[in-house]
C-alpha cells in the first residue's frame, strides 16, 4: 500500500514542474472546475503531487476510453515532456496502462492510456444510529463489495468501534478471496476479473468466495467513516452527536486507526454523501452550488458550495435539522423544542408524511434563502421509502417560495443517485478524492 499511497503521490519530478505553462499557475489552481475543465499545472516543487493528481483525475474521468498523452498535456497546462514524465511513473507503478491506439489527424495514431481501477481500493463506512453499511470501491469510486449489519450507536465506544473493525476485515477477506479466485490484480499486474457475490451469516455481502488459499492483500488506501455530527473533521473527533451525548470528545478516527492498522478519516454523513455527489458528473459537472438534506433516523445537510463541500472553519456546518422554525415546539434529542428533525421525525412516526414533507421544505426554503443554491437533493432511507410525497412536498414549498419573490419556479427537488449506499460510497471517497485532487469535490 505504501507503494501506492507514496509514490504515486509524489510522481512528479523537478523536470515535470519545470515543464509546466506558467500562464496557468497561481494561487487556487489545481481543482476541477465547474463543468469538467480541469485547473492547470503549478509550478511550485512543493506541490509537485499536484500535476499527477490532474493526469490521475483525467484518467479517471476518461473511463475505458482512455486519454491520449496529448490531450492530457492540453487539458492541465503541462508540456507533452512533463506528461510523459508524470505518466512513466504512473505506468511503473501499476496505476495506469496503455489502453490501444486512436486515430489523429495528420498524424500517426496515438496511443491512449487509462487508470487501472484495481490497482487501489478504499473503504466506505456508514455509521448510522442503529445500522452499519460498508462498501469497498476501487479507483474509480466503484463497489465492488458491500456488506451491511445492525448497530446500536449508543452501545458504546468499545462495542461499536468492535462491530465496526469486524466488517471492515470481513468485506476485505471477502473481497480479496473473490479477486484472487478471479484473478484481479493489485500493483503487481495481472488479469481484473468481477468480484463474486454471496451472503455470509448477520451481514449481507456481496463479494464474497469461499476456499481460496491465502488470498493476496488488496492495496487499500484506508477507510473513511461518515455517521451523525456534530464532529470535529480535521482531528477526527467527535462532539455531542444528537441522541448520544456520552460521544462528546471521543477521538473515533486514532481509536479506529489504531484497531484496523491503516488510515481513517471521519466526516459527516451528509458531508461524505454531499462529495460523494460533487464528484458524480450528473450532479456536481452540472451544478456549482447545492444541498443534499439527509433524513433518516435524524436530519442533516451537506453543502458544496461553488463545486466544493462546505464544511466550515471549525467543520460544524451542515446541522440542517437543528435550526428551530416552532418556538416553544416539541423537544429535540438536541435539548432544543421545535427543531426541524424533531418536527420532521415525529409526523414521520405518526404516519403523516405530507407534514413531514412540508416541514422539511420550509428548512430547505430558508437554506435556498440563505445560500441561493442550484439545487436540493433528497436522500436518507426516509425519503427512499416515500420519495414521490417527499419531492412533492418540498418542491410545493420551495415553489411557494419562488413565487412570493416574483420567480416562475422554485429551486429544483430531486432525489439524490446512490440510494442506500450513498452515504458509504462518499465515506469512501474521502480516501479516494485526495489522489485525484478532489479532496473537497
């Protein structure tokens, strides 16, 4: 794994920066843009890592097509020399290949290269209030192996740290098992081959063979956990998540860390599903600015804010559920009365999902209000289970909205790509979008 944390990270040599267009560098280069075009290259030896970011993410959004060398050296700013360079490396170290010739005019054909999905996977895990789901995605953002359990969040550090370290080991032994049986490779080459599925006992799996000898260790980069805040980001530690205060101060990432062996970083859930979005080309290549408002067993909001996920100076944004629209309402597991999760949550348990719904479209009006976003996505098992009363609902509200400030149509409502598995899948691109220079979406 250090092969591919390491080295591809810092690929670029003196040479390769040495080659880049100085007319593209400059403070605030290096991320993807709205719309798909791609920052170009720094010409900072400090930040050399950053040119093979942009090459590794062109690769990646290039797909089994592949790229040309060319067209990378047009689209970051770098000069052919520099790609080429950045490339070489890239190739030894098992993270791209070549991938066939295409037609050029008046030229010969050029040979085109693509990312190698396997050469590096990451783990997603969704720490709900009463379930846990863990996904194992390769360089793409894929899965290629899912496993889902119950859990209690209040049974304390211990217990759920066990329960959580439990499937992580079982969705790689599982994994690793049905890519040695198919032959997929890890940096070392060889043929890819689908992941098998199955059912193991207390957990639902897919990837999943049995009597395979010894499988080869898949290279994986780490694990990134998203479950309720509010928590601290950047150190990986948690405050008085909503229903379970004795988490206050909890330093979940180093705990997890320490019991798995390898990196964790721990976010939001609804900030891990909001990147998880940003990256997804049907939602953040088309708009700059939106919410993903997440309501299951509670209530919250991610944010991506001019294509980037907003978490705030101190990481604490996003708790959507806790703005207070009833003064002197019904008390929240926050200590508050009158809370938007409380409101929510409790015409969902009386079976009332069209109150429900307008309750949670008078927040998303206030955050429309607040921050004039492109658009609101829905997600959560929640609205999964009543997606068309739910979208009806908010988008009355937000339209309502619109049309007492003299606009023909509210902010559009949809519900959000990822279903069940959303909120793991970005918890794995935590891991993920830093080789790509994603980091933030």
């Amino acid at each position: 794994m250090a092969l591919l944390s390491q080295r591809c990270c810092q690929s670029a040599s003196a040479g390769e920066n040495g080659g880049v267009d100085r007319t593209n560098a400059g403070p605030g280069t290096g991320r993807r843009g709205v719309g798909g075009t791609v920052a170009g290259g720094v010409n900072l030896l400090g930040l050399r890592s950053h040119n093979a970011a942009l090459v590794l993410d062109l690769l990646r959004t290039a797909g089994e097509a592949g790229i040309s060398r060319l067209e990378l050296a047009e689209r970051t700013g770098l000069t052919p020399q520099a790609v080429s360079k950045i490339t070489a490396r890239l190739r030894a170290d098992g993270l791209a290949v070549e991938a066939g010739r295409r037609a050029s005019t008046g030229g010969k054909p050029r040979t085109v290269l693509r990312l190698v999905p396997e050469a590096g996977y990451a783990v997603g895990l969704h720490l709900d209030r009463d379930e846990l789901r863990a996904v194992l995605c390769d360089l793409t953002g894929a899965v290629v192996a899912d496993r889902r359990a119950p859990l209690d969040l209040g049974a304390g550090a211990e217990a759920v740290l066990e329960g959580a370290a439990r499937e992580v080991e079982a969705l790689r032994a599982g994994a690793a098992g049905a890519a040695g049986a198919a032959g997929a490779p890890g940096l070392n080459g060889g043929s890819p081959g689908p992941v098998a599925s199955g059912r193991n006992v207390g957990a639902e799996v897919t990837g999943r063979t049995t009597g395979t000898p010894a499988p080869t260790p898949l290279p994986i980069l780490g694990v990134g956990v998203a479950l309720p805040g509010p928590l601290d980001h950047l150190h990986g530690v948690l405050h008085r998540v909503t229903g379970f205060p004795e988490w206050d101060g909890f330093p979940l990432r180093d705990a997890l860390a320490r019991r798995l062996g390898m990196p964790v970083v721990v976010d939001k859930d609804t900030n891990a599903a909001a990147l998880g979005l940003a990256l997804d080309g049907a939602v953040g290549g088309a708009y700059a600015s939106f919410a993903y408002l997440h309501l299951g067993t509670g209530l919250g909001a991610g944010l991506v804010i001019g294509g980037a996920v907003h978490r705030g100076a101190r990481t604490g944004a996003g708790e959507f559920g806790h703005q207070v629209i009833q003064l002197d309402g019904p008390p929240c597991d926050c200590g508050d009365r009158g809370c938007i999760e409380a409101l929510c949550l409790a015409a969902v348990a009386r079976g009332d999902v069209a109150e429900a719904a307008r309750v949670l479209g008078a927040g998303a009006a206030n955050l429309a209000g607040l921050l004039d976003i492109d658009l609101v996505l829905l997600g959560g098992r929640t609205v999964a289970a009543h997606p068309e009363s739910f979208l009806h609902g908010v988008g009355a509200v937000l339209d309502a909205r619109a049309r007492r400030e003299g606009s023909t149509a509210g902010v559009p409502v949809g519900v959000a790509p990822g279903g069940a598995r959303g909120v793991a899948e970005g918890a794995a691109q935590l891991l993920l979008a830093p080789l790509f220079g994603r980091a933030e979406g």
